[in-house]
C-alpha cells in the first residue's frame, strides 16, 4: 500500500466543538468522540476510473496500477479547492496515574481498518497498542481517518485524498496542545484531561504516509515520530491492496450505503495475503480481521503518490521505523538488507535528531495483529523512554 514518490500542498482549520460519547469499555479510561474538523485545502481532480461495481473495481486497480508508474502527475487535469467541514470520529484514553500522561500519542491507521487497528476487541492483552501505552504511562489518541470507520464518507475521488487527512491530523495536535482536546471534553466523568507537554504521533502503512507528511508540512507539530508499516527500501511495491471490491457489494452490510469509489478487500483470503505472516499468527484475530476491514477509496489510492517519502526538511525530533520482516506490501515480501538508514536520513529527514529502523522477526505487515505484537509494541515504548518522550 505504499506508492511513488512525488509533492503535494496543503491547508485547514478546526471547527472549536466536540461531541464526547461513551467510550465502549468504560472500565478503561477512555472515551469516544466526534470532532467537525473544517477542511480548507487543495486536492487534484484525477482522471479516474468510475467505480460503480466490482468489475469497476477491478479496472481501477489495474489502472492505479499502470498510472503509478512512471508518473502520476501526468493524470493530474487539475486542482480542486475543499472547503467543508467533516466529522472525524475519535478515542481519547488517559491513565490515571501513567508517569507519562502528559505525553500524547496520536496513532494514524492504515488502509483496509479503521483505527480499530490499533485497539483490536480481540485479546487486547495481546494485540492492542492502547493497552499496551496505557500501560507504558502514556495517554493516547487514536482515530479514524476521513472516510473510515465512524467518520464521515465524502466523495471517493475529490475529496478523500492525502491534503485533507495530513490537515487533520496537524489539527488533532493543534488541539491538544492548546488544551482545547481536553476543555471539549471537560464534561465527561470518566476522564480527565491533563494539559499535554509533548506529542508523539505514530502510523502504520498509509498512516505513516500521512504522518510523515506531517512532518513535511508542519515539521514542529510534534516531538517525536514512529512510522511502522512503512520504508523507504530498494524492494519498494506499489501494487494496491489484493481484492478491492465495491465496499456497498461486499457481504459485510456495514457498507451498504457506502457512495461510489469506496473499496474494500473482498475476502478473507486477501487481507491474510497483504497483512499476515504463515505461523505468527491465530486463525482467530484473522477472522477478526476480515469482520473489521475497512475501506479504501479511489482519489486516496490514485493520489498517494503525491504525498509519499516527500522530505521533511525541517523536521528535527527523533524519527523511528519499526517495521515487519516479511512485509508483502513495502519491501516485496523480505525487508532485512532492503533499506539504508544514511540514505533515509539524508534524502527525507535531514535535520531529525536521529532515524532508526528496527525490523520485528516473522511479522507481516499488520504487526498489531501478530503474536509477538507485545514485543513490537515493548520496541517503541523502550525508544520513546529513551529519547525523553
């Protein structure tokens, strides 16, 4: 899921209200809640393939496909000025006496989940970073994109590109450290919000994309960086994720009303393909998996090119690549030997204080949702503590 490399231009405002809702596991310090975020930015008007069924949807990944390579830019007719406001569903969890409260951790999913990814109902002692941060100290945010899960469903082509999603995410920082994250949610009992010192933001796949395009554009919204699930290796793929469905034809009926250009794996067999490693894994999460996918759209899979591996040179706090062995979808299926950590920092992130890569043995590209996830999760925490965040 990670494409070419290219350049992209942004700009936004947040809406000052929320709507907090219950969280669902009350037992856990944590709540849900609806952000309108104001979108002011600028996306491409693609020429893009319709999809309107799943034979669509197979053209159009056959299309992305040869329009990746050589130049994307070439399918550019032009810009297109969003001005909306979107809802942006989120969780918020804070330990009441974590030793780092006051440092937040905002984590951004990947393609095919929503920010289920990160907090999965399946063994969570097992498989949820957000237990495992929680545990570590930390409060956390974790969210889900525009497009995904609870948030709001614009239009596939136009709207729900790589501008808009880096925009929200700089929002979702903006607000925490003005104190406004906690002020919007100051009437929830169940949680209380600290004033937040420092900000680690986090991603996985097209996650860390949108992350590290973050950092391009907005290089001080954040004191440090983790980007897994994403490398800039010499194995590079740019193949889409396997078996892109219309998401309203999908068996799943969370995605009936689903408009046109959403997609969405079609079985269980691809999203073991694209995210798991044979014999690190249980047949059980995988199951959870495919009950929980989540969709991707067609201007999000034709425009991420223009907002992959741009540098960020500006960007100076400590910058992390803590990646799957076996990933299918980065590193054409084996990462050890693919990447040069010299050549990442002088090419993307020059300034960062340090860029380090740590290669988890026998995952696959979901690394959540392996059985050795504690010990990918122990790897961040331990970089974190030990460059002061």
């Amino acid at each position: 899921m990670v494409p070419t490399v290219a350049t992209t231009l942004f700009l936004l405002a947040l809406a000052s209200s929320s709507t907090a809702i219950p969280c669902p596991t009350p037992q856990r310090p944590c709540v849900d809640f609806l952000i309108p975020v104001a979108v002011d930015t600028i996306n491409q008007e693609f020429e893009a393939p319709q999809v309107n069924s799943n034979a669509d949807a197979v053209n159009a990944i056959l299309s992305i496909e040869a329009w990746n390579a050589p130049n994307v830019t070439e399918r550019i007719k032009g810009d297109i000025h969003v001005q909306q406001t979107f809802s942006i569903s989120a969780r918020l969890c804070v330990p009441e006496n974590g030793k780092k409260k006051d440092t937040l951790q905002i984590a951004t999913h990947g393609g095919g989940f929503s920010k289920s990814y990160w907090d999965p109902e399946v063994k969570p002692e097992k498989y949820s970073y957000v237990d495992a941060a929680l545990n570590a100290g930390y409060s956390i945010l974790i969210y889900d994109r525009l497009g995904t899960g609870q948030s709001e469903k614009p239009d596939a082509y136009s709207i729900v590109q790589g501008p808009p999603q880096i925009e929200i995410l700089n929002q979702l920082t903006v607000l925490a450290r003005s104190g406004k994250l906690g002020s919007s949610l100051s009437k929830n009992q169940h949680l209380t919000v600290p004033n937040f010192k420092k900000i680690v933001v986090i991603g996985h796949s097209i996650g860390s994309i949108i992350t590290s395009g973050l950092l391009t554009r907005h290089p001080s919204a954040a004191d440090g960086a983790v980007l897994t699930g994403f490398l800039l290796s010499s194995e590079r793929v740019t193949t889409p994720p396997r078996g892109l469905g219309l998401a309203r034809s999908s068996e799943n009926k969370r995605f009936n009303k689903y408009p046109n250009g959403y997609v969405v794996q079609g079985s269980q067999n691809d999203i073991q393909h694209d995210f798991f490693r044979e014999g690190n894994f249980e047949l059980d999460v995988l199951a959870y998996a495919e009950s929980v996918k989540d969709t991707n759209t067609v201007g999000e899979l034709i425009g991420l090119p223009l907002i992959t591996a741009v540098p960020a040179a500006e960007y100076s706090g400590p910058l992390f690549f803590p990646n799957a062995e076996y990933d299918s979808q980065i590193c054409g299926g084996y990462c050890e030997g693919t990447y040069n950590v010299d050549v990442m920092k002088t090419s993307l992130y020059p300034k960062a204080k340090q860029v380090q890569v740590n290669i988890q043995p026998g995952s696959g590209h979901g690394l959540t949702l392996h059985t050795n996830a504690t010990g990918h999760f122990k790897v961040i925490m331990n970089y974190l503590d030990d460059n002061g965040l």
